[in-house]
C-alpha cells in the first residue's frame, strides 16, 4: 500500500467517479483503476462499487476510507512541517447553522493566507457533521448535544473516533422576527405559540427529529415547516411569523433590530432542556494550527455573543 494509492482512493470518494477522479489527479482511468484494483487485491476488500451513478464506497471501503483519510492527514502535516511541501492546505469546517461558527470561520480565514489553503464552510445536516469530520472531509465541525439525542449522537461519534469538547450551556429561546405579534412578550410558552408555524432545519431520515438543530424537538407542534438555510428561515419568519427553538445566542448580524430571542416559558407538559453547545474533532492524530486557531476564535465569538 502507498500513499499514492490512497491519494487515489480519496480523491474517487470525493469525486464520486472514476473519470472525474482521473481527470482531477492528471491520470488515465486505465491508470486510476489499475492502481485502486491493486490496492483492493493488497487489503482483501472490496473498497468501490462501479455503479451507474459513479463509484460508491462499500461498507468495509467506507471503513478502509476513514482509516486511510485520517493516515493521509498525518502525511501531509508531515510534509508541511518537514519536507517544505508546496501544496495547498485544506481546512474545512462542518456545522450546524450557527451564525457564531460562521463569524469564527471568518475572523480564521483572515488569518491565513489563502493562496496557501483551500477552506470550506459547510452548513450542513447534524448526521453530515459528523459524517464529515469522522471521514476527515472536514477537520472541525459544530453541534449541539441535549439529553434527548445523546445517546444517540455519541454513538455516531464512537462509531467515527470523535471526541465532543463543550463550548457553552444554553437553555430553550423562541427566535423570531422583531415585528412579531409576540416578540415583546416576556416570556412564551408553546400555547401562546400554537397559532404560529414552527420552523426547523431539515433532517433526513424517519428519525430526524432526532438529529433536529433546534432544541425541543420532541413537543408536538400543531402548525410546522421545515427549511434547508438561513436564508429562507430568515425569509418564513419575516413573512409568515414563524419561530423557532434555540439557544439564544445573538452574533454579528443576527444581535441586530430584525430579530429577538424570547425565553421559552416551560409547563409540567413541555419541560426546557438545555443544550451543550461544542465541537467534534478526531480523537487520534494531531490538530493543524488552524484548527487551534478556528477554536480559539469560536471561544471568543461566543464571548462577544450574548445569551437571551
């Protein structure tokens, strides 16, 4: 096994296909399919399905993949720091839709010099998270953990080698536009709320409301409707008077006049809860120094952010 062969390898994941693969790394198919074949008969596994939608992982291929992302990864910080390698880094970041983590990503870039790196900003699924940062597609990602999705969200992490460090505690908030009916209420309980449509990032799956972004997610709400980005979140809250459950934390142009956070007044039926806020990273192997710095800057975006 080489490293090329794993260059290989990856590069057919992230592509999803044997042509745009070869045409990415500067190579034949002929080539490319003679060296994955070689590195499958090394292994004893089968690691791509050739189907009429591209090359897929198999399941023993998706765990020879991560195991070979994170070996690659140790490569190139090996080549950065010694070989004096001149290539572009990548950095990527996953997250659930955070305004915070976004501002982080943000004051990180400026750091760096982009000619040198390659970054990403993927506002993603909670199940993409961590499926992104366990396969190395991104290094860093950010989610919440509640008392409902726990068991379940740490199994995923298991299951990927993830380790979840904590940021900040944050009990429920009704998000909304400020020309809401009800956002000069003190405080709002889901039966003041009920005529209104709750809002939720979509997730895939018959269990999603598991993987739900937004806190609460097991109450029963009788008017609903789900988005895919803040921009169209945005757009159901100002023209419909939608809502939504979060943690409350007002960032950069989210603290502004256009929308509020009202504490979310709990009943003996419908409980708060709270969330741990915080970011998932390979247990193994070391962290680049922009990782460290993207952190750095997530503490200090969250400092600078008010709660409620």
């Amino acid at each position: 096994m080489t490293i090329l062969q794993i260059n290989y390898a990856l590069t057919i994941k992230e592509y999803g296909s044997m042509n745009k693969a070869a045409e990415h790394l500067g190579i034949s198919q002929p080539t490319l399919t003679s060296a994955v074949h070689e590195l499958e008969k090394e292994i004893g596994t089968k690691i791509f399905l050739r189907t009429s939608k591209g090359a897929v992982p198999t399941s023993e291929g998706e765990e020879f993949l991560q195991g070979a992302a994170q070996l690659y990864r140790q490569y190139e910080l090996v080549c950065e720091k010694y070989a004096g390698k001149e290539k572009k880094r990548k950095f990527g970041v996953s997250t659930q839709h955070y305004t915070f983590a976004v501002n982080a990503f943000i004051n990180t870039v400026k750091q760096f010099d982009t000619l040198k790196f390659d970054f990403a900003i993927r506002e993603t699924q909670t199940q993409n998270v961590i499926k992104d940062v366990g396969s190395l597609k991104s290094e860093i990602g950010v989610l919440y953990i509640s008392n409902l999705n726990r068991k379940l969200i740490n199994k995923l992490l298991d299951e990927y080698e993830l380790s979840f460090t904590e940021l900040i505690k944050c009990r429920a908030y009704v998000y909304m536009y400020s020309g809401h009916p009800l956002a000069k209420e003190p405080s709002l309980s889901l039966e003041q709320l009920s005529e209104y449509p709750c809002l939720s990032f979509e997730q895939d799956g018959t269990d999603g409301y598991l993987f739900a972004e937004e806190i609460l997610s097991e109450n029963n709400y009788p008017r609903t409707i789900k988005a895919t980005d803040r921009a169209a979140m945005g757009e159901l809250m100002r023209s419909l008077n939608g809502y939504t459950l979060c943690s409350g934390i007002l960032t950069g142009s989210s603290s502004g006049n256009e929308y509020v956070v009202v504490p979310y007044r709990e009943d003996s039926e419908n409980p708060n809860s709270i969330m741990q806020i915080g970011y998932i990273t390979k247990k193994y192997g070391a962290m680049s120094e922009i990782c460290r710095r993207y952190i750095e800057e997530l503490k200090i975006s969250l400092e600078q952010s008010t709660v409620g």
